[in-house]
C-alpha cells in the first residue's frame, strides 16, 4: 500500500513538473541541442576549410614552382642573349650592353596632397643623375636626388620627363606629366600616330633602357608646330610598393 502511495505521488509530481516546467525544460535542452549542433558544424567547417586549405596551399606550391622554372629558363635566355649582344659588341669596338637595375621601396608621400612624389628607401642611388623607375614591367616615372634623399616622380608629375617612342614606326616623342594625366609633347606632324599606338622608352634620353612599356595612346591633339598626345599608362601605383630603379645603362 506504502509503494502505490509511494509511487502516486511520484507520478503526480512528474505531472506537476510537466504542466508547470516542462516548457523551459523542453527550451533548455533545445538550447543545449543547439550549442552541440552548432559546435558540430563549426568543428567539420574547421576540418573542412583546413583540408581545403591544405590542398590550395599545394597547388600554389606547384603553380609556383612552374612560375619558377619559366623564370628560370627566361633569364637562361636573356643571359645568353645579352652575352651574344656583348659580343657583337665587341666585334664593333662598342660598349657592353648590360643594363642592371635595383630593387627601391615607396616609404611615403613627400606631401601628404600630393599623390605623385614619394619618398623612396634605396641604397644604391648616388649623384645627380635621373634615373627610371619601373613597376611591374611598366614605366612608372623617374627618380632624382632632393634634399639628399631619393625622390620619385611618378608620371603625371610636371617634373617627370623622358624620351620614347611612339608605334611600330618608332615616331620620336618626349613624355610629361600633366598633374592629373601623362602627354607626349614634340611629336613631327610630319610622322603619323594614332589612337591605340602603343608608346616605349626610346633609351635616347640615358634615363631608361630602350623598350620599356609606358603605355597606349588616348588622343591626339594637333598643335602649332607639333603634335601631342594624351595617353594611358601601364603602371599604375599605391603604396606601399616595390619597384625598380635603373642603375646602369
């Protein structure tokens, strides 16, 4: 009799529990179903992207050791090239042609309103002598010595000028900054360009190497005496950036 009453009240408190709890209990394990479920997911994301990242990681590896040996074999080419150029140089009492040039770093703005001068961190730049400045393969401007340091001109700079040629008929020209824009100024009227003609460094000017990108041609515009152009670089910068300064010509 004991246990039945016993038993009775067990099943009236369960009961009462029920009725009076069971929603913040069903609520609480319904939380606690959702912190496992969602601990679970974050744990296979986590494996997942690992995984992932793993195999992209090795990937890039064996792209970049494919990078590495078209590298490779590009300078077994050019060096065999220019030794070969020495050579016929040699042959014609001239000059070795063996340009070098030398890794600088953009540090800062020279004005903080003025995007086209930077400051740049090079060891190797002595003299007065101006000197180019390329950026991925393309013309980016020109460096000169102020104030005791190096200093870039980028292309839009007013200051920034050097010689190039202009299409496949190589139409002489002179590049300069405009502030906001990059011309060619002192082109014969009697030579032909056009719209999409693509410019390069002529190496007249002992500033750059002859053929280094600069880049295409917008417009022309008909002047008095000679033409002008307006183009469109290749190179364009933000800092912080590493480019290359010409060192010998």
């Amino acid at each position: 009799m004991k246990n039945k009453i016993f038993l009775i009240l067990i099943l009236s408190f369960l009961v009462f529990i029920s009725l009076h709890y069971g929603e913040n209990i069903k609520n609480n394990l319904l939380k606690i179903n959702d912190m496992l479920v969602n601990s679970g997911y974050s744990v296979s994301d986590y494996i997942g992207n690992s995984i992932s990242e793993h195999f992209n990681q090795a990937e890039q590896i064996r792209l970049l050791k494919e990078q590495n040996q078209k590298l490779e074999e590009s300078n077994a080419l050019v060096s065999t090239f220019a030794n070969q150029l020495n050579l016929l140089l040699e042959d014609k009492n001239s000059t070795q042609y063996f340009p070098q040039v030398s890794l600088v770093r953009a540090i800062s703005y020279v004005n903080i309103n003025d995007y086209n001068r930077l400051w740049l961190s090079s060891t190797s730049f002595s003299g007065n002598k101006n000197r180019g400045l390329i950026y991925k393969g393309y013309t980016a401007g020109i460096v000169i010595l102020k104030e005791g340091r190096p200093m870039a001109l980028l292309q839009q700079d007013e200051d920034c000028v050097f010689s190039v040629y202009i299409g496949e008929q190589k139409v002489p020209g002179v590049l300069q900054g405009n502030g906001s824009d990059v011309r060619l100024k002192f082109i014969p009227k009697t030579q032909k360009i056009k719209a999409g003609d693509t410019v390069y460094t002529s190496g007249l000017d002992n500033i750059f190497f002859s053929g280094v990108p600069v880049g295409t041609v917008k417009s022309v515009i008909d002047d008095d005496i000679y033409q002008s152009a307006i183009i469109e670089p290749f190179a364009h910068i933000a800092l912080p950036s590493y480019m290359y300064m010409v060192d010998n010509l």
